[in-house]
C-alpha cells in the first residue's frame, strides 16, 4: 500500500514528496548527530553518581548539554523503544510493542521528514526493526528513509558483529570491537560532510553495554576488578554473588568503550568545524537491573528506574550556549522526534504523538512542572523476575506505577534515588497516590489507551508469540508485524 494513503493532513503528502536540495537555506539547518547506547541506564555514569565507573568524556558533556534528569524509555525493550523514537508514536499505537516486530512501511519515520527538507540521513548500528531475521539483509525499501546504511539487524557478537551497506546483500564484518569499528566510520562520514554543507541526521546505535559483557575488551575489564565493585544500595545481599560481580565488571568495561567512542566523535565535530550547529544527543533504549531490587542481572522492561530511566544530554551551543543545564522536565521517548524536528526548524507531521520540548533548549531553561512523561510494559513478558504488564509516569519528582490489579509502586524520586521505599499504601501518602493515580489517567486518554490485559494487544495487532514471551527471531521464522487498526476513540 502507498504510505500516504494513511496520512490524514494533506500538507505531509507534500512535505514528503517535495524535492531535496542543498541550498542556502539547507546549509543553515542544524546538523543531528544521534548517539545510543543499548541497555545503559542512567545510573551508571560518572555524571550520574556511580562510585564504579569511569567516563570523562560523557562527564565533560554533561557539563556543555541538557541534562534531562527525568528521561524514560516509552517500552523499556529494544524493538518498543526503537519504532518510538523513529516514529513519535506510542507503542499501543503501533502495535510496536514486541522484539522482533517489523516496523510497517505505513508509519512515517524522522528520515522520511528531514529528507525532503534537504537533510543526509544516515544510520550505523543495530537496527532491531525489520523482523525478518537478526541476521538478514535489509533492502533499501525497508530501511525507513535512510540513505547512508552501515547496519545489523541485532548482533550482539561485538569482536566479529556483521553488518550491510550499500544494496549489496554481502554480510560484512565489522574489524576488532564493533563500537569501536563504528565509531570510526561515523568520524568519517561527519569529515566527508563537512565539506558539502548539506545539513545530515546521522543515527549511531551502538550495540553495548547490552550483554554477552565478557566480551569487553580487556583493557577496559582490567578498569574494574569485580572484587572492587560497589552495588547499588538496592541490591541485596543474596545477588551480590562473583557472578553478578563479573556481569558487572563487562557492563562498567563496554561503558567505558562506549565512553571513549563518544570523546573520539566530539573531537571529530570539533575538528571539522561541526560543533556549534550539530544537535548532538547521547541517550540509550533502556538500562538494566543488574540484581537491584532481587532482579538477575540482564533485565529490562519492568518499571524500575534501572530499567526504564535512561540518560539524555542534549548538546546544541547555537541554540542554549555552551552552559549545560539540569532539565527536570520529564521526557519520554515519542518526544524525541518533535523536539528534533521543531530545533531543525522542519514541520512535525500530524502522526507524531509525542511532545515538542524544544522550548526547553530555547527558551532559556522555562520548565513544565506538571508534565508527566508515560511508560509502559505492555505485553506479553509476562511471569518473569517480578515483571507484569503496566502503565507508569514518571514527574519531575515521582514514578507512579498502575498494573492492571490496581496501584503498584509510589516513588519520590528526590528523596529515594535507589526506589527503596515504596508509599503507595502507605496512608500518609493517599492523597498523592489518588493525585499520580489521576494524572496517570489523563495521560492514558490523551494517548488513547485503555490498559488492556496482554492477550487483548496480542489479538488487536494479530501476533503469535513464541515460548520465550515474543516474537521468534529462529532463521525462518514467520514475519509478525502489527496489522492496521482503526484509531482508538
């Protein structure tokens, strides 16, 4: 089907079919340079607090961007949290929900827009969006208007991880430590476009800190001895194992990589003369438990800020100066999109459903303190290490958590950084749970979800689901992506 028979404003038609070109206007756009991390959480950074790791150059940039200190992870998962940032759609919307689902060419991707508005899109990395296998082939057609492709669909092999390029189906390998491989490619795309003045949107995932974590490399591990390790306060004592010790030992040593990676992409910007008109954003998809609260280690999805409250600094020195700022807006994932396009000075098309934030950068630091950011655990990941569907928002100071039995966890943020302590029976705090329980209402109609059990998500977008709770990503598996459905009223 053509993808704008869905669209339902006539001025997107246009917008999407008018023709690219570099030309004055053009090279005055800001350039976007996107940074992700899979599975880092906003924790276990320097700037963050952690006693254990080291990342100077993530440190420094705190300290020149936005540091939007309540930044959520719509779907705490690879596959949600992608279509949602692509998109500026929620995942009960979608029907991106789910790993391994295939992004449906009806929705209206970030690239898609830049693109007629004269911008080079480009993307390296883990993709994890096209379903049709973790190791296939992505043609250009499902690639959702990116140009330049040095892409996986999910490897997490990081010494030989594969990748495509070009329209050449050839699997490709990545040479050494893949972020590190990726990160030089990306350094050259950003020297090749600099001389072109064509502004660009370049898109780097990169595939740690995520687990296997023994596969860091060595001289990054040899920065953390597990013995030295410090848990966090909520782990307890019972998963404080030399396992868990080991686990964490690789998580610190990719972020560390990964740190290193992000110094040797500033430097490039700087280097070329890029840095005071590129929108440079670090973030990641999701975190990871890593034993807080009882939880194995390799979990997300599940409510808890180890989990769904991910890192988001916003570097753009032509639009906030080079001060940096803490940010205590709430943001969630869908707001990426409108918040990018709108500093971009491109129309936000009608599909989107996230935010426009921009004004946080522009205007000086005016927050909005009644602004709640929504997250979700939909379906089905369900019985496993304490997870359960949900609906949560997180304000400038609370994480207020519904599942479907009724109100779960209370959390002031400010005073119970490590969610210890939960008030959400607790009498003092009725009328503040009644109040998060109203405002996490009102978010839920404004996004038109009704939170459903997981079987009434799993028949609405017509998925089967494997043993292991999502879709099978076996070679051969049969491409789920989620059917059309009526809006919700």
């Amino acid at each position: 089907m053509n993808r704008s028979s869905y669209l339902p404003i006539a001025g997107l038609v246009a917008l999407l079919s008018a023709a690219p070109a570099v030309s004055a206007v053009t090279a005055t756009k800001p350039n976007i340079l996107f940074l992700f991390a899979d599975q880092l959480r906003d924790s276990a950074t320097g700037y963050a607090g952690d006693p254990n790791v080291r990342t100077p150059n993530l440190d420094s940039l705190a300290k020149e961007s936005l540091n939007f200190r309540n930044a959520v992870s719509v779907c705490p998962v690879c596959t949600p949290y992608r279509a949602a940032l692509l998109t500026g759609r929620f995942p009960t919307t979608t029907g991106m929900f789910l790993n391994d689902a295939y992004l449906p060419d009806r929705e209206v991707s970030i690239a898609e827009v830049l693109k007629p508005a004269g911008y080079d899109t480009a993307y390296i990395g883990k993709w994890h969006l096209d379903g049709h296998g973790r190791s296939s082939y992505i043609p250009p057609e499902r690639r959702q208007g990116f140009d330049y492709w040095k892409v996986a669909e999910c490897d997490h092999t990081y010494n030989r991880s594969h990748y495509y390029t070009g329209n050449s189906s050839e699997k490709k390998f990545w040479d050494g430590y893949d972020a590190l491989a990726e990160t030089k490619d990306a350094q050259q795309y950003l020297r090749d476009h600099a001389r072109t003045g064509q502004p660009f949107c370049l898109f780097l995932s990169y595939g740690i800190p995520h687990f296997p974590h023994g596969t860091a490399p060595d001289q990054f591990k040899a920065m953390y001895p597990p013995g030295q390790l410090k848990f966090r306060p909520n782990v307890p004592p019972e998963m404080q194992t030399d396992q868990v010790r080991t686990e964490a030992q690789g998580y610190y040593a990719h972020t560390s990589a990964l740190d290193q990676c992000l110094g040797d992409l500033i430097a490039t910007l700087a280097e070329v003369g890029l840095k005071e008109n590129t929108i440079l954003v670090f973030t990641s998809d999701h975190g990871e438990m890593m034993g807080s609260h009882g939880i194995r280690p390799f979990t997300k999805q599940v409510p808890y800020d180890e989990s769904a409250h991910v890192p988001f600094l916003l570097r753009y020195p032509k639009a906030h100066g080079a001060t940096g700022r803490a940010v205590l807006t709430p943001l969630t994932t869908p707001d990426i999109m409108p918040t990018l396009l709108s500093l971009a000075g491109v129309p936000i098309p009608p599909t989107v459903e996230g935010r426009d934030l921009s004004a946080l950068v522009t205007a000086g630091g005016h927050e909005l303190p009644e602004r709640e950011a929504l997250y979700m655990g939909v379906a089905p990941f369900a019985g496993k290490d304490r997870d359960t569907p949900y609906r949560a928002i997180r304000t400038s100071r609370y994480t207020y958590v519904r599942r479907l039995e009724g109100p779960w966890l209370l959390f002031d943020n400010n005073n119970d950084s490590c969610q210890t302590n939960n008030l959400v029976n607790q009498p003092p705090y009725a009328a503040l749970a009644q109040e998060m329980e109203q405002r996490l209402q009102a978010t839920l109609k404004a996004a038109h979800d009704d939170f459903r059990p997981p079987d009434y998500y799993l028949e609405r977008f017509g998925y089967a689901v494997a043993p292991h709770d999502s879709i099978s990503y076996a070679p051969g598996a049969k491409v789920q992506s989620p059917k059309q459905v009526a809006p919700a009223p």
